[in-house]
C-alpha cells in the first residue's frame, strides 16, 4: 500500500459536483478576471477570518509582497522575519527592496520567540512578519505591544493556517495585515495559484486593491507603477466551494493529528507541543527525530509519503548569500530544519492508511 503525503485528487472528488458547477457558472459568465465570483468570495473570506477587508491577489508571495509596498515599505527599510520560515516569507521582504532581519522561533512551537524580536529593532526596522507555521498561529499579543512601543506594522503570514484561532480569535485579523496562499496544497487551496489579503485597515485595502491591478483604480487611469496580481474568476469560483467544507475539513486534520500525538509521544519522536491559547489547522503535522534522514529514507522507502518542511533554511540558501549569514548564524533553526520531518495528515487519509503510517513511524520510536 502507497500512502500519498496529500491526496489533493479524492479532495475534489468529495466536491465534485459543485465544484463543476462553479466552473461551468464561470466558463458560462464571459467574465474571467475581476468579476463577480472574486467579490463574492472577498465576502466571505472576511466574514470567515472575522476581517472587514479581503482582497484577492495573484498568490501568497505576492499577498506579502503587496502589503510591504502598500504600507510603503521599500528600499533602506528593515523588516523582521522568522529564521525559521518557507523562503517566500524573506522573499517577499526582497521584492520591496527592503532587507529581511531574521528572529529565531521558540524551539517548542516554531514559532518566532517574542523575547528575541525587540534585539533585533534598530531605527531602519519598518514591520515585522510573523508567520502561523505549520498552521499554529504565533504568540502575537507580546508581539503586538513591542510593535506598538516602537511604531512598527505587524503583517501575518497566514500561508498554512486558515482558519487558526489565537486566543479565540481568527488569523488574518491579528495584526495590522495578512496574507494567505492559495496554492492547492495549503489547507484553503485552488486549482492553481491564488492568495488574498485581509485586514481591518480600510486605506490598506484599497492600496492593495489598486497596486495588484496595474495601479489603477479607474481603467487606463494609473495612478502608480503597480503589479498584474490578481485572483481570477475561476479560482475564486473554486475556492467559495473549498471555503464551505475548510472548518469540516481541518477538524479531520485535528482529529488526525491528535491520533498521531497520542501514538507517538513518549519516545525518540519530538512531537508538537501546543500552547493553550492556540487552535492550530494543522496544515503540517512535524515531528522531530535525531536520525531524520535514515527515517525520511526509510518510510519513502516503504511507500509512507513524508516530506521535510523545510531542507535548508532561507539564510543558507544560495538565494541570500548576499546578506553574509553563514552557518551557525541561526542554530535553532538550524537545528529544526536538520531534524523536521513531516507525517502525512491530509484529511483524506483513510483509517487503514493511518494506522499503517503510525505502525511504520512507530517502528523508529
Ligand atoms: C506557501 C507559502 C507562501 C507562499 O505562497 P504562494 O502562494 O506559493 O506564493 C508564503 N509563506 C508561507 C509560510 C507559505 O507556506
């Protein structure tokens, strides 16, 4: 038996028939970027992040990048980032011109350490991003008052975790912008790329609604050099169905992953540990094991589909050479990325799958 890590095909099957329906509503339309099916779905993508604003761009890297310009962050600029991250969180920074500081995360969540983003201030510093990793959302009310201390925007990036709550509160309304990814692997995904912005910063909105489409409020009327990044009518068309079964769909995440906590805890396996203020999605479910590739080798060797979030971690990439971190310069997240692996929890794992992953994951224990 070959277990997949996702199984991103019987998702769609569970939602066929709408989903066919949305797509036949738009080929049927004429109206393909832009339209109704894009408003629509800012609608109820605000109602379900407890926002006033969305905005659909073109992807999550985009999402981030649109926010930083639209907050007029650029050139000689800093902003903090997570060691700790998927690199388009430091690309994002890049794009705008600005320059990615990197914080390290608590070793227990992934998370970025509150306690470390202060040192990591200097006057240049403009915002920082905080990332809800692996779908657990940041400790962001201490966040939050150092931001206010020092007159910084806080921007989540809220790529793996639709729909997480922080202290009962949604992601995408915690700060003073998000950005979310539609990518089709993410907990919330299209056919194909899509992201979206949210916030409750009505001027935000509007900048963003204007840079991601050429610059321009009115047509052929630019009023900056702004961006072609907007989500298209037939993604926004599937995603309004996928939004309706989310909430359905990251509780048989949850209930997988505590399956997998009660399975594993109490051995070699480093599993999860969650704060009591948070509800994470669990758009990743990583454990850490000191012989991490000997078992990534192992398990993909027996059809058990297990991925590494993430390889090497952004400072290290030939990518960001340029800013001088070497090895070393970030060792928990070094670390983390040295030992991660990442156990299937796609809500489509049938029971007999799951206990086979768990069998074979146990034999490492
Ligand atoms: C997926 C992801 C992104 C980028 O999203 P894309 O839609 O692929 O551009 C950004 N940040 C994090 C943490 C992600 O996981």
């Amino acid at each position: 038996m070959k277990i997949p890590f996702l199984d991103l095909k019987s998702a769609h099957e569970e939602l066929r028939k709408d989903l066919q329906k949305a797509y036949d509503r738009v080929l049927e339309s004429g109206s393909y970027i832009l339209g109704k099916e894009v408003e629509q779905f800012e609608e109820e993508f605000s109602e379900y992040c407890q926002v006033s604003h969305s905005v659909g761009v073109g992807n999550g890297l985009d999402a981030l990048h649109l926010i930083l310009r639209a907050f007029g962050i650029g050139a000689g600029d800093e902003v903090i980032v997570p060691s700790n991250t998927y690199i388009a969180t430091w690309l994002a920074v890049s794009y705008s011109g600005a320059t990615p500081v990197p914080v390290e995360p608590d070793l227990a969540t992934y998370n970025i350490d509150p306690m470390k983003v202060e040192l990591a201030i200097t006057s240049r510093t403009k915002a920082i991003i905080v990332v809800h990793l692996y779908g657990q959302p940041a400790d962001m009310d201490p966040i939050s008052v150092i931001a206010k201390k020092h007159g910084i925007k806080v921007i989540e990036d809220a790529a793996q975790a639709h729909g997480a709550r922080y202290k009962g509160r949604r992601v995408g309304g915690l700060g003073d912008a998000a950005g979310f990814s539609f990518y089709p692997g993410k907990n919330l995904g299209a056919i194909g790329d899509g992201g979206a912005v949210t916030t409750n910063d009505a001027d935000l909105a509007d900048r963003v609604r204007m840079l991601c489409n050429y610059g321009s409020h009115i047509k052929y009327h630019n009023e900056v050099k702004g961006f072609n990044s907007r989500l298209d009518e037939l993604q926004a068309a599937i995603l309004r169905v996928k939004l309706e079964n989310l909430d359905q769909w990251n509780l048989r995440r949850a209930e997988i992953a505590a399956r997998y906590l009660k399975e594993l805890s109490g051995g070699k396996f480093l599993t999860p540990v969650v704060p009591d203020w948070a509800e994470p999605v669990w758009h990743l479910f990583v454990v850490r094991h000191v012989d991490r590739d000997l078992l990534h080798k192992i398990l993909n060797s027996n059809g058990i589909g297990v991925l590494i979030h993430y390889p090497i971690p952004p400072h290290l990439q030939g990518a960001y050479t340029d800013l001088g971190h070497v090895k070393g310069s970030f060792p928990i997240s070094e670390l983390i990325h040295d030992e991660v692996l990442s156990l299937p929890i796609g809500p489509h794992i049938s029971a007999q799958q799951l206990a086979m992953v768990i069998k074979e994951v146990r034999k490492a224990n």
